[in-house]
C-alpha cells in the first residue's frame, strides 16, 4: 500500500513538470511558426504528462481498491488527465498549435495545484466513508468531471474569442500569421457540418484576416461545449439517483447540488441560444465566457467557502 502511495505522488510530479515544458515549447511554436519542432516537443511533453496523470490514477485504483474519484486531490489528476486527453484529441483532429498554447496553462495550475498547494493529508487515500461505497462513484463523479474537462476548454475559447475581437496590438501580429493557419490541410469552413469540429477555411496570406480566425474559434467552442453538456446532464442525473439511494432524498440543495444546477442552466441557455435563436459571435461568446468562472465555483469555489453534504473538498476547517 505504502509503495503505491509513494509511486503516484512521483507520476504527478513529473506529469507537473512536463506540463510546464509544453506551455513554454507551444508559445514558442506561436512566435516561430514555420518550425514544427516546438509544437512536436509540447505535444510529447503533453502525451506523456496523460500516461503519468493515468498511471497515477491506475496505481491508486488498484493499490486502494475503489475506483481514485473520492477526494480532492484524485479529482484534480483526473481532471487534469480529463483535459489532456481532449487536449490531445482536439489537436489530432485541427492540427492547430492553439489549443496547446491555452490549455497547457490550465493543466500546470491543475497539476501544480494538486501536487504543490494541497497538504499531504489531503492527498492520502483515505478509506471510503459508507455514502461513497457505491458503483454511483465511478458514474457520477466520472461524468461530471469529464463535463468539467469539455466545458472549461469550451468555454476558454469563449474568452479568447472575447479577447482577440478587440484590436490587435502589434505583439499579436505573428500569433495570428497566416503561417498560424498554413499547416492544416484539406479543411474547409462549414458551420452544417456534421462532425465535432467544422472545416477548415482554405486560408492563403491572401484571404488570411482576423474574422477567419474568429470564426473558427466561435465554432469551436459551440462544438465543444456541445460534447461536454450531455456529460454534465447524465453526471447530474446520476448523482440525484446516488443521493436518493445515500441519503434519502434525490435532491437537497447542497451548495454543490445548486451550483451545478446554475452551471447546467447557464450551458443549456448557451446552447438554446445559439441553436434556437442564431447567436454567434459576441454574445454567445459572452455566455460561454461566463462559464468558465462558473465551472470553477461550482467545482472548487463552494468546496472553500461553504460547507455542505460534497465535503471531500473542504479545507477550511
């Protein structure tokens, strides 16, 4: 049990430091845009950072027996690991350099924050209380931080979108080169197209401006954020099912309980919006924006300052 306790607190530690080698290896693929290496080594640093935020997560699983979802610092690796593997994903799919630049920070705070900011007793495995000896564990914690993942990214790109429509100062020029755009092939603009991510414009120095690429981020983060609402909706659902069969009752108001009604109202408000009444751009990227501060009450914010049934967070004692 020791040797498995002391084997993941190293695998998150490397993942940390990994993760802050690509945030330096994916700006400077922005500033150098014809060289591919940079964005080579920040992906690599990602793709490993992903097997130790798992490895972690497996040794725990095993080593303890229970499925590692039970307190805060196991929620932050597989969160961590959650955003990664999307991170992954999505560059696999785009070929753009641009989600590393803005999800590799993320990752450090996530990382960083678990392995450096928690006490050590909040990283111990400690045995599960009877409310959380259940196969809901694995569901509902696993939705809705897979939701977390999908949506913050989601709505990430809502704020870049918010802060590259201003303009530009002379700094952002090469960021949002043509050269940024010429590496993606065979990907042309459709915002009908079926799948999670539209194609491409065929963008050339010629036809390069900035609306191009504002375009591209808003549809990106209505399809994201599309993906990580279902996940939300079932991990909701789910931990009302869990509720009523721990306590008695499907839903209790619990300062988490109202939170991630509020993240869910908030999403579905986005979603209608944008589906039903034809927001693009500002305004929907406005809602999105707001999102992402909300994701974070609701995840982290009312475990600091409130106190509830969703206790595993709490550390303010």
């Amino acid at each position: 049990m020791k040797l498995f306790q002391i084997q993941d607190y190293q695998f998150s530690t490397f993942s940390c430091f990994l993760v802050f080698f690509s945030i330096f290896f994916y700006w400077f693929s922005l500033l150098f845009t014809k060289n591919k290496l940079f964005s080579q080594l920040g992906r690599y640093c990602i793709l490993f950072s992903n097997f130790f935020f798992a490895f972690t997560l497996t040794l725990r699983w095993f080593g303890d027996g229970y499925f590692p979802l039970s307190n805060l610092y196991e929620s932050l690796i597989f969160l961590a690991w959650a955003i990664s593997f999307l991170h992954l994903y999505i560059e696999s799919q785009t070929k753009s350099r641009f989600i590393g630049a803005i999800s590799a920070p993320l990752l450090f705070f996530l990382s960083g924050f678990s392995t450096f900011t928690l006490p050590l007793e909040m990283q111990k495995a400690l045995p599960l209380v009877p409310s959380l000896q259940s196969n809901w564990l694995m569901m509902h914690v696993t939705m809705m931080m897979i939701s977390y993942a999908t949506l913050m990214i989601g709505s990430l790109l809502s704020l870049f979108y918010l802060a590259f429509s201003v303009p530009f100062p002379v700094l952002f020029k090469n960021l949002l080169s043509p050269n940024f755009f010429l590496s993606w092939e065979n990907f042309k603009f459709s915002k009908s197209s079926p799948s999670l991510f539209p194609e491409k414009p065929s963008l050339t120095t010629e036809n390069f401006s900035k609306l191009s690429f504002l375009e591209i981020i808003d549809v990106w983060s209505y399809r994201i954020i599309g993906l990580g609402f279902p996940f939300l909706t079932i991990g909701i659902i789910s931990g009302a099912v869990w509720a009523n069969e721990a306590w008695g009752t499907y839903w209790s108001w619990d300062p988490k309980e109202t939170w991630a009604f509020i993240t869910w109202l908030l999403f579905a408000i986005y979603l209608h919006s944008r589906f039903l009444k034809g927001w693009q751009g500002k305004k929907a990227a406005l809602l999105g924006s707001c999102g992402f501060f909300v994701i974070w009450i609701c995840y982290l914010g009312v475990n600091f300052l409130g106190k509830g049934l969703h206790t595993y967070g709490w550390v303010l004692s």
